[in-house]
C-alpha cells in the first residue's frame, strides 16, 4: 500500500467535496433526473462546469414540467450538452495521446467519460443516442485505464438464457502464482458498470482484479428482467473466472452499490463457498421493500421508472402486481437473514449515510448482525448512499485488500 498516495488523495478529496458549488439551479422542482453533485464530482465532472449546463437546460426550457426531458436539435437538451462536453475533452485526449502525453491523456478520457455518463444518465428505455452515449462512456473510460497501465478486457459467463457481460481491470504486471484475488462489482438501478470510475484503480493498485458489471435489467445486462434471483449474475462470473489459472477461486470478493448490495449480502449467506467477502455500499435489504401501495406516488418519478423498466412491470398499471415483486426482494422475507442473528462468517462491510431514505439504519445494521465479522462505515446524513466518496472509497479498497489477504510483491 502506498501510504503516501493515499494521504494525498484523501486530503484533496475532502478540499474537493467540501469545495462543491450547490447546485441552486436544481433546487425544487423542473428536472426528471436526481441531481448528485457530490457524486458526479467523484465522478470526475467538473462542478463549476456542470451548474452552468443545468442553468442552460432549464433556460431553454423554462415552461417544460422538467426541463431535462425537452427536446434539443437531435435530442434532449440534456445529451447534447452533456455530450458536447465529452466530445471536447475527447478532442483533448487524442491530442495529448498523439503527443506522447499519455497521463494528461488518460484524465481527459476520464473527464470525457464522466460526461458521457451523465449524458446518458439515468438509461430508461434508452434513446440511440442515449446508447451511444453509454457506449462513449465505457470506451473513454478504457482508453484512461489502458493508458495508465491496466489491462481491460470485456467478459462473459452464462446466466438465465443468455450470457451476462461485463469489463474486467487486472493489475499492470504478470499473474500471480495461484492467480489474481477478484473484486466483482456493480452498481444499482440508475448507475451503471463504468461509474466506479478511479475505485476500480485503486483496488487494482492494491493487488485486486476488478470486474464491473451492470444489474440485470440495466446497461449491457438490459436483456433480463430484474427478479430477486439476480445475485446469480455475480455467481455466474465467479464460478466462471474462478475455473481459470488467472484468478483465485478462494479469494473472490463481491461489491454492490444501491440496488446492488442486496445481492453481495444475500450471496455472503447463501454462497460462502464462494465468496470470501462482500461490501454492501448502501444496499436496501428489507424495509424499502415494505412500501405499502398508498405510498407508491412518494418514490421519485425517475426511481419509479427506473424500477419499472428493470422488472418490466408497470406499477403505475399494475401496481399490486409491482409492489409483490419488489417485496420478493426482502432479504428477510426471503429467509435469508434474521434480526439478531448472525448465520455467516463471510465478513460483511456496510457503508452509508446516516437517515438514508432508501436503505435506513436498520438495513445496515441487520447486515452487520446477519455475520460474526461485521462492519458499519457512516459517511454524512440525510440522503442515499455515503456522501463523500474520496473518504469512503479508499477504506473500502483497504478492507478488501486486507480480507481478501493480498500480499503485495
């Protein structure tokens, strides 16, 4: 572990986040999407840059219910500012690249990708161009990691009738005698397999495979409905590489964030043959799976969508239909944990912001009880998901370099 690095980071990381303009144009009401800035910046956008573009959005369209879904010359106003952004920084990249000038290179394919994600952000029944921007997003974003000296290659394994897909990042160097631990990760409902951005460099710093991988019913797994079996997507790629000489089959972790993470905590009761850790990044696990049909209209138009396109059931139409598949989601409903009770040693981190809405306090703490090795990292209050990312990202790495014991050469 390079101590020095980390420091570093961590202090301009926090500078950064607590630097972060509000984001006053969104205020209210007027856009469809979920406005994050803490979290784009992490991202890697410019949060100076992206104020103005929320100010152009909502001056072009000042009478639209929400001015994010107007129509522009091709699109909507949003992708085309979004992707005009990402086209520039593309146009930089290639330059430096030509140069020989490979680091600045790689951070304005980083920059680019970032705004190509929110181009394409949040990918509901994606548009063409909307896909096209999802795809900009990942290539730029390999184009940075390649240049930096990570490995990228995309890859497969079987799941329903099918086959799943995701990136995989391994470490600059030779493989290690009895191959490389592996960290399998994805995001939820709205964020998809290229955010994890510069974690996945740091858990390859650190001696760690990284594969990034989209939810069924989202990004390149868009072909499977979204159903409480889902967690078998990340089985299948551990069983999967776990046969090869190129990784540990007795050092594989699982990562998920939102959405996620309800399937690496089920995974770390039923399947601890097969995974030696699991990082439950502000998964629901139980309560948000309670929502009684009443309260349906309070879910954010855009998260209702979103649920809806992934399960391919229309809760506006059918909404008790909708809300009894959402509950088959409940890990205690599912008998997989209990209140109280620890029934698995695979060791479980939870990381959240205190009176998260989506996964509360008791989601986290029934995933700490459910293991004898259990862990809660707090990071900020009153919203989904730990609110500074250039803190909690780096412990994360941390822990999963020390439970998946790697040692360094």
């Amino acid at each position: 572990m390079k101590i020095s690095t980390i420091t570093t980071s961590l202090l301009c990381g926090t500078l950064l986040a607590t630097a972060v303009p509000t984001v006053s144009v969104a205020e209210g009401t007027g856009f469809f999407r979920d406005i994050r800035p803490n979290h784009w910046v992490w991202n890697g956008a410019d949060p100076n840059t992206t104020n103005e573009v929320l100010a152009r959005v909502r001056a072009a369209s000042p009478d639209a219910e929400y001015s994010d879904l107007a129509d522009g010359e091709g699109a909507t106003i949003w992708l085309e500012e979004f992707n005009q952004i990402g086209d520039g920084f593309v146009a930089m990249a290639e330059e430096q690249e030509a140069l020989g000038l490979t680091g600045a290179a790689a951070e304005l394919y980083m920059r680019a990708s970032a705004n190509y994600t929110l181009a394409k952000y949040p990918l509901i029944d994606p548009s063409p161009q909307e896909s096209a921007a999802f795809e900009a997003s990942l290539d730029t974003l390999h184009r940075a990691y390649k240049l930096r000296g990570y490995d990228v290659a995309r890859v497969t394994a079987p799941f329903m009738d099918g086959m799943a897909d995701g990136h995989l990042l391994t470490p600059p160097g030779q493989t290690p005698a009895g191959g490389w631990p592996l960290v399998i990760a994805s995001n939820g409902i709205d964020v998809n397999q290229g955010e994890f951005f510069t974690f996945a460099e740091m858990v390859a710093d650190r001696g760690m495979a990284f594969l990034m991988y989209d939810i069924a019913g989202t990004g390149t797994n868009a072909e499977f409905q979204l159903t409480p079996d889902y967690d078998q997507i990340p089985v299948s790629f551990a069983e999967t590489l776990g046969a090869t000489d190129a990784f540990d089959a007795n050092r594989i972790a699982v990562l998920g964030v939102s959405f996620g993470g309800n399937a690496v905590v089920k995974l770390a009761h039923t399947r601890p043959d097969l995974i030696a850790a699991a990082v439950n990044f502000c998964g629901p696990l139980h309560a948000a799976f309670q929502l009684p049909a009443d309260q349906l209209e309070n879910v954010g138009l855009m998260y209702r969508l979103a649920l809806y396109d992934r399960t391919e059931i229309d809760g506006s139409v059918a909404p008790d239909a909708f809300l009894a598949h959402m509950r088959g989601f409940s890990l205690i409903d599912q008998g997989i944990v209990t209140p109280g009770e620890a029934t698995t040693d695979v060791p479980i981190l939870s990381v959240n912001a205190r009176g998260d809405y989506v996964a509360p306090e008791f989601d986290m703490e029934l995933a700490t009880g459910s293991t004898t090795d259990g862990q809660i990292i707090w990071n900020g209050e009153g919203d989904h998901c730990p609110q500074d990312r250039f803190e909690v990202m780096p412990q994360i790495a941390d822990w999963l370099e020390d439970k998946l014991a790697v040692v360094q050469g």
